[in-house]
C-alpha cells in the first residue's frame, strides 16, 4: 500500500513539473484558420506558451498529458487569428485600445506628415510593424542603400518604394530590403507595377496608385513628379479624372487586372480611405469605440453629427465620383481577374479611424469588391503570413498567440468579427470592455 501511494505521489509531481509558465489551453471553440482553404475545426482546443502557439487540433485528440498553468473554455465560441490592418498610424493609447477594441493585433504602422508621429510606448498595444518610404525624391543609389541602412537600424521591418524609383533602382532597393529580411509595398511611378511585379515587390497600396499603370505613361510619370497635390487641377488629379471615366471591360484595364493576377503580389486596396464619401456611408463615430478617440487627432475627420466632410460641393463631386469607380468598376475587375488581397484601411488620413476604418474596409472588400467572407478573413489574416512571412494571421504551431474568440461566427457575417469575447496578444488575455476606458 505505501509503495502504490509513493508511485501516486511520484506520478503527480511528474505531472506537475511539466506544466509550463505562462501556459494557456483554450478548450471547445469552433477553430477557424481563414485561407484559400478555410481550416474549420469543431470542438478545439488551442495550446499556447508564452508569446506562441505550441499545438492545435481536435479536442478529442488533445494529448492527455498536455497541461497547462490556465485553461480557458470556449465552448459555443468561435477562435480565430486577431486581424490585421495593414496600412495604419499608432499615435497614441486611445488608437491603441481602439485598434485592439475591433479586434486588431497587429499594424503595419505609418506615421509621419498627415499622420503625425509614432507612439511607441502604448500598452497594451497590438503587435506593431513599422513602415518607412525610400524614393519620395530622386536620389543616388548609395544614397539609397544608406537609406535602407539606416531604417532597418531604426528597427523599420517594411519598405514604402515609391515614385522617383527608376525600374534598375527599384530592383537594387528589392534585392537589398530582401537581404535584409525587411517586406516590400510599392507605391511607385518611374517604375511601372508591371515592373515591380516582376522584380517581385510583396504588395502595393491604395487603388488609385497601384492603377497607374492604366492610364497612359505620360500621365503617370507626370504623377510621379507630383503625387500628392490636392489642386484638382494637378497631375494627379487629371490621373484621377481620368480613372473616373473606365468603364467595365476597359481594355488597358483587363491587362493590367490579368497582371495582377498572374504576378505573386498583393494589393491593399485601402478604399476605406474615401468610404464617407460614398453617400450611403454610416457615420464613424456612432461606433462604441469613437468615444475614446478625439477628432482633433484625426486628418480631416468626419463631423461628428453628419459623418461626412465638410468640403466643398466641388471637391466633394470629385472625390465622390472616384471612389464610385473604385468600388463599381476597378476593384471588381481586379478581383474577378483574381487579384490576391491584404487588408489595409489607411488611418488615419482623410477621416479614417483606428480600428473602426477596418471593419469599414473589410466590409468594402465583400460588398463592394465581391470577395467572399472566406476570401476577406484571408486578407485580414493569413495573406499577411503568405505575402511577407511573418509568423502572423493564422492559428499554426510557431506563430504569435495573437487570437480573437468570437460569440458568433464571422464565415456567416463579417459583422460577428466585432462579437469579440476576449482578445490576445501574444497570449495575454484583453477584455473589450477593458479598453473602453479613457486614459
């Protein structure tokens, strides 16, 4: 008898050793890995230690001796990667907790000029990826490669190339950001997007640029020189004027859509950029999370009353007109070629706001792009891991514990991806209404 108890106690001391710090198990959740091939699995469980996904799978498979410091159950929930905006400024707590309130665990983040500058000591905060641009002027490429230097040294992780890159700098400054580990976006000029995508530029950004390569080239190296003019009189938008006027089955716009598709770059379409100048837009600040965002922070925000800009008739016509043509004819051309998409909602320029401005752009992409709800949780999520590599976007052993689990199912509605129960950002466990509070 004392022998079997000393083998009892041996036994569960065994047991108790293994349990590792900072251990998690979420148990009972319907699991789902967005992709090209949607992983569904009923009845989960999740094993995380520390910052990172250990293992995944069927509950009933779990191992038996696999045991962890704190368990959680999910049952009747749903567990999916936290989503990803991937064009987004981080300037203070309140867009951190806004960001995280939506369900966002990670940013790549812009800052700078309209944006104003980077916040880097929020916490909590979601996992941040910090962007910079090389070729905004004309520049030698020593000057380049400095350029590159320095920002991967500053702990920059991703590369803007843009407009007064030539096609031969463009592929040193590729070759070089790869060499580095750093990801590519183009938002380019001098150098075509068939060219990019050729050298193999990871994505591009904002529809309105990454058409360029539709309109004649006069036009678009006449915008390269001038990019960022709001004059309606400016080369960029004569460019714009001229998008207005495509119509489906535009020629110069199918290749460019069957270039797209053929190529392995992503678009980040960011039509959240002009959505309060469609008319039936909602009001942003009606959301629960605006009320711990200031306007005064936000570039050219929404009144407050009407959700809409207070410009002229004028400008309003024009850019009404553009994103009309994004919505109806661009997008879904790209898309119907078969285009691969990342999410991105541009914040916080032109009224666009952390966190809610992604829900917006998501919803843009299935209503207005045509993607299905499988194909807009993928650019939410996993696209981000196929475009860049990071271990991102998506529930895989070796990947950051950043999690959502969700009381409705987001395949049904993407409306039930702000059903958020509990967020986790590398395995910490966040309550929304914990990040309702003002600072």
């Amino acid at each position: 008898m004392k022998k079997a108890l000393f083998l009892v106690l041996i036994s569960l001391v065994s047991c108790t050793s293994e349990i590792k710090k900072d251990s998690l198990l979420i148990e009972g959740a319907t699991l789902i890995n967005p992709s090209s091939i949607t992983e569904i699995i009923e009845n989960s469980y999740v094993y995380i230690e520390g910052k990172t996904i250990i293992s995944y799978g069927f509950l009933t498979e779990k191992p038996s001796n696999l045991i962890a410091e704190k368990n959680i159950s999910a049952k009747g929930k749903y567990l999916i990667p936290g989503i990803i905006d991937g064009f987004a400024t981080l300037n203070n707590q309140a867009y951190a907790n806004a960001y995280l309130y939506k369900g966002i665990t990670s940013i790549i983040e812009v800052d700078g000029y309209r944006r104003g500058p980077y916040y880097p000591n929020a916490n909590p905060s979601p996992q941040v990826y910090r962007l910079e641009g090389v070729g905004e002027e004309p520049a030698t490429d020593k000057e380049l490669i400095t350029r590159i230097d320095s920002l991967y040294n500053a702990n920059y992780r991703v590369l803007l190339m843009m407009y007064a890159l030539t096609p031969d700098q463009t592929k040193l400054v590729y070759n070089y950001a790869k060499k580095k580990g750093m990801a590519t976006i183009g938002e380019m000029g001098m150098t075509t997007y068939k060219e990019g995508m050729e050298i193999g530029i990871d994505a591009f950004v904002h529809t309105t640029r990454y058409s360029l390569d539709v309109a004649p080239r006069p036009m678009a190296q006449a915008v390269a020189h001038e990019p960022f003019s709001n004059d309606l009189e400016s080369p960029k938008w004569k460019y714009y004027t001229y998008l207005t006027q495509l119509k489906k089955g535009d020629s110069l716009l199918e290749v460019h859509a069957k270039n797209l598709a053929a190529s392995n770059s992503y678009i980040m379409p960011t039509m959240s950029l002009s959505y309060l100048d469609l008319p039936d837009s909602k009001n942003p600040w009606l959301d629960p999370v605006a009320k711990i965002l200031d306007s005064k922070d936000i570039n050219r925000a929404a009144d407050k009353i009407t959700g809409k800009h207070s410009i002229d008739s004028l400008e309003q016509a024009a850019y009404t007109n553009l994103i009309t043509t994004e919505t109806t004819v661009i997008e879904p051309t790209y898309y119907k070629a078969g285009a691969k998409y990342l999410s991105g909602s541009a914040t916080d320029v032109w009224g666009t706001m952390p966190g809610i401005s992604l829900h917006t752009e998501l919803m843009l992409l299935h209503t207005k792009a045509g993607l299905t709800n499988e194909e807009v949780l993928a650019a939410t999520t996993s696209n981000f891991n196929k475009a860049f590599g990071w271990k991102i976007g998506s529930i895989q052993p070796g990947f950051e514990a950043d999690l959502l689990i969700l009381n409705k199912n987001p395949l049904e509605d993407l409306k039930n991806l702000n059903s958020i129960d509990r967020i986790f950002i590398d395995g910490e466990e966040l309550f929304p209404s914990e990040l309702l509070k003002k600072e």
